[in-house]
C-alpha cells in the first residue's frame, strides 16, 4: 500500500478544470492499488490521485 498523496481538509486543483476542490474523505482501492478521493463540492463523484493536483 502506498502513500496516500492528500489529506482529508486540505484544498486541491482538479487537473481537467483547474477548479479548486477540499478534499473530505480518501480511501485506499486495493484491487487498483491507488487512492480515491470524494470532494466536498463534488460528494457523489470520486477522484484518483492523477486526476487532481496540489494547488
């Protein structure tokens, strides 16, 4: 299991949109060995740690 790259709080950038999103929960997909994360902004939908980046 690998690091996870954000914490739950803090305040990150969609890459796709640039839009800046907090993060309030991350979980560790361990049949795809990464990190998923759902966004206060956007709490039905779940983000990879590729597809966001730090601000």
């Amino acid at each position: 299991m690998g690091k996870c790259l954000f914490s739950v709080g803090e305040e990150v950038s969609i890459k796709s949109s640039d839009e800046a999103v907090t993060i309030i929960k991350s979980q560790y997909v361990k049949n795809m060995k990464r990190y998923s994360y759902i966004v206060k902004e956007y709490p039905t939908t779940f983000f990879f740690e590729e597809e966001l980046k730090k601000k």
